[in-house]
C-alpha cells in the first residue's frame, strides 16, 4: 500500500492521503500525495501565511523600496530578519521594517488615514528611497481599506515615488504559496513594462525564482558576468524595484523557483513572447546543465564549456573530498516545497547521500511529480507534515542529517540529529559550484561534529561518565 497511515495519525485519517512510500515497479504517478490544500483541523501544520509568501519570500528582498505593512505590529515582525538575503546596496532592506501598527480603534474607525500617514512620514523619514510596496494583512483587508486608492493619492502628490500595492491577506489561501501567486500576477499586472533598461550585451535574461539567500545571486551573477549574458532583472534576489518593471525586454526568462515564480514566467511568455527556460541551481551536473542549456539558446556554447571546466578544476576536487566522507549519509529534507526535487537527485548523484524522506510544506502536484520521479524507491514524500509524523518518519528512517528550518531544527537537535538550515542555510550561498561545495562542508560538519555524542551523554549516572570518557 503506496499511501501511508502513520500510527500519530490513528485520529485524523485523512492525513494518509498525503504521505507516500515509493515502493518498486509501480506506477507513480497514480500515488500523488494531495497538496495545495486546506490543512485538516487537527493536524498542527507547519505552514506561513499568503501574505508571509508574498512580503517574506518575494517582496522583502527587493533591495531598495520600504516595505509598508498594513497591519498590526506583529505582520510586521514576524515577516522581518528570518531570512537572510544580503544586498549589495548595505542590506538595506534587511535593516528595517515598517507598519501601520493598527490597534482597535483603527479596526473600528478604518485605517486608511493612518496608512497615507504612515506612507508620507516612511517617504520623509528616507528621502534617499523612493519606491514602496505596500501589503494589506487579515484586519485590514476585512475592514476594506482601500490602500489602492491611499497610493495613488500618494503618487499624486509626490511624483517621484511609486508604490505597488499587494492585496494578498494572511486568510486569503491555504499556506504561503498564494502569496507568491498574487504577488507574481500582480507585478506583471502592473509594474512590467512601466520603465526601459538600458540593454549592454546581445544576450539578455530574467533571472527568475533566486532570492539571493546568503549571496546565492551575487554567486550566479560572477557566472552571467564572465559568460556575457546580462541580467536584465533578478527575480528578485539583490533586485532594485526599478531593474524589475523592465523585464518585458529580455531575450530568455531563467526560472529556477518554478513554484514561486513560474507564474510571472508564463505571464511574461504569453503577454510578451518571451521563451521560458527552467533549470535547477543546486549540484555541479544540474548547474552545468543549466549552463549549457543557456548558452545554446545564444550560441555561445563555447563560453559556456570554458567556464564550466574552471569551475569544475577549482572546485570539483573539493567536491570529492566531501563526498569520499558523506557516501551513504541519509538525508530528510523538510522545507517549502522545490528543494525537494532540485536537492534529492543532486546530493545523490554529486556526493553519494541518500535522500530517505521529504517533506513539503506548500508543494503543488507539479511539485510532488517532480521530487517523487527524481527520489528514491523506500523514501517517504510528505504534504504538509506535523511534528508528530516527522517524529515517527525519523524513527522509520533514521536520518543522519535533516535539512529544515530552525523550529524543527531545534526539535530534533534534542533527538541528537544534526540538523543544516534547509531555508536560509547554515554558511551559505549553496547555489552553483562554489555553493554546492559550501553545502557539502556543511553536511559534513554537521554529521561528523563530535558534540553531538557528548550532548547525548548524560554525566549524572556513572555508566555515563564511562562514555564520556569514552567520547573524549
Ligand atoms: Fe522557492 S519555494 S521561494 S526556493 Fe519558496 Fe524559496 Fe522554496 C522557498 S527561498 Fe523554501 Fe520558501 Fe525559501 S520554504 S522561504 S527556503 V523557505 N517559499
């Protein structure tokens, strides 16, 4: 039986139809776990909001607009510094964060008046910036502020700011991804095609789905730099509000995130005719593939085999070292979604780790059909998976290394698991070459680090003290 009913879930079983064990000679694709949909009361899910995938994942890290939410304090905080992706213009947008602080008596007597205040004394506070997005959270879309309406007043009065507004409340979708949806449909709505780059090179891209987590863009950029091609906007790693309105202009749109960028992909091919090629960013074969594929698509080929053979002289041999010592270290990746499927075949096939269960969090079908054809027969694919089932999952598996976010991480540090930050990374960036090999370093420190047996020794009874002494 392909589906799984975990013993935690004896009292939800609807939860079977969302966790899957890949078994020999089946046909796979008639044991899709159900994702994108509503979490089942009972299950405590691990999930963000919709407007915590539009500010937090997309929105947040444009590099030099002031990011305006609608919503009481705690939007705010909660969607600001867990994530960390630097910018090349002092990180600005990581320093800060902005809100309308709503309280009651603006819930009652609407809060339109205190945005537009909020706006002007943000505008007056940083007159060096002059770009804004502005959210709408759950109160404030419940009470029908329009904040459409506060911008354009706003942009009326001062003519040298723009503003873009994203209406995506917290309630408004099952998890995070619908964030990434209206934040993507509504950029292409209303931004793209609003300013003219400067083009520099005959070969121009869009750079789609890279946040530029620990310098994951700044890393791929020194890439685009030596073969030539320029990057008309970065979707949106270390991205300036303006590069962004001008992606109507270029020749290929690169997607790595298909799951929180593929819309603005396919917007930009229908409305603007420009071809979408998807790649993976993560390994030495998949980023040489996307390489090669980029490069054939300008007939630069050339440039590209160069540039993947210093790559491949510098860092393959440390590469090699790593996976001499990782071959046959299990992996548990639990995070968004695509990382599933764009780790569990490079980690295997670039350093001999076996991927023994994943689990996503707002993964679509597309998403499970494509982790489940790259992973492994024996290996658990996850929906939506509460702490509990990630407990039982570990004992059926026996991970030696789990790539999570720090919450679960700190859970299963105490099971003595070594855990590497699967979302923001440990000392990233992990894209690319270079990146692939700073993963690795972290999957070994993380496995082979000895503190872990003596944070599994307990000093107070003597059998222990034995194996600390052992341990030393
Ligand atoms: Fe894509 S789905 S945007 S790759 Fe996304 Fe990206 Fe993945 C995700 S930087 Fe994952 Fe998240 Fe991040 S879960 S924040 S690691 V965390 N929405």
């Amino acid at each position: 039986m392909p589906m799984v009913l975990l013993k935690c879930d004896k009292d939800i079983p609807e939860r079977e139809k969302h966790i899957y064990l890949k078994a020999p000679d089946e046909d796979t694709r008639e044991y899709l776990p159900i994702s994108n949909a509503a979490t089942i009361p009972g299950t405590l899910s691990e999930r963000g909001c919709a407007f915590c995938g539009a500010k937090l994942v997309i929105g947040g890290v444009v590099k030099d607009a002031i990011q305006m939410i609608h919503g009481p304090i705690g939007c705010a905080y909660d969607t600001w510094h867990t994530k960390r992706y630097p910018s090349d213009n002092g990180h600005f947008q990581m320093k800060y964060v902005w809100s309308t602080d709503m309280k009651e008596s603006h819930i009652v007597f609407g809060g339109e008046k205190r945005l537009e205040k909020s706006i002007n004394e943000a505008f007056d506070e940083m007159p060096e910036i002059k770009r804004m997005f502005v959210y709408t959270t759950c109160p404030t879309a419940l009470i029908g502020d329009d904040v459409k309406a506060v911008a354009k007043r706003v942009m009326a009065e001062r003519p040298d700011v723009d503003i873009f507004c994203v209406e995506c409340p917290g309630f408004s979708g099952v998890s995070q991804s619908k964030g990434h949806h209206v934040l993507n449909i509504g950029w292409v709505n209303e931004k793209v095609g609003t300013v003219e780059p400067e083009i520099t090179s005959p070969y121009t891209i869009n750079f789609i789905g890279d946040y530029n987590i620990q310098g994951d863009t700044q890393l791929l950029q020194t890439y685009w730099d030596r073969l030539g091609i320029q990057v008309i906007a970065h979707f949106t790693g270390n991205a300036a509000y303006d590069d962004l309105r001008s992606m109507h202009r270029a020749q290929l749109n690169v997607v790595n995130c298909a799951r929180s960028a593929g819309y603005i992909a396919n917007e930009l091919k229908k409305r603007y005719g420009i071809p979408r090629l998807d790649i993976d960013s993560w390994g030495f074969n998949y980023m040489a593939e996307g390489i090669r594929k980029i490069c054939a698509f300008f007939g630069i080929e050339d440039k590209g085999e160069a540039l993947i053979a210093e790559e491949y002289a510098k860092w393959k041999p440390q590469l090699d070292w790593y996976k001499e010592r990782l071959k046959g270290t299990k992996m548990a990746i639990w995070t968004g979604g695509p990382r599933l499927w764009h780790w569990t075949k490079s980690v295997e096939d670039d350093l001999g780790v076996q991927v023994v269960a994943m689990s996503s969090k707002f993964g679509h079908q597309e998403d499970f059909e494509k982790v489940i054809a790259r992973g492994q027969e024996g290996t658990y694919y996850i929906d939506d998976g509460n702490e509990l089932e990630f407990f039982e999952i570990i004992d059926l598996v026996k991970p030696d290394v789990i790539f999570t976010g720090p919450r679960v991480g700190e859970l299963v540090k105490k099971l003595h698991i070594p855990y590497v930050n699967g979302h923001a990374y440990h000392n990233g960036p992990y894209m690319g070459f270079e990146g692939f090999v700073n993963l690795a370093r972290d999957m070994y420190n993380a496995v082979y680090n000895p503190l872990r047996q003596l944070a599994a020794t307990d000093i107070r009874g003597a059998a222990s003290s034995t194996a600390i002494k052992e341990a030393a």
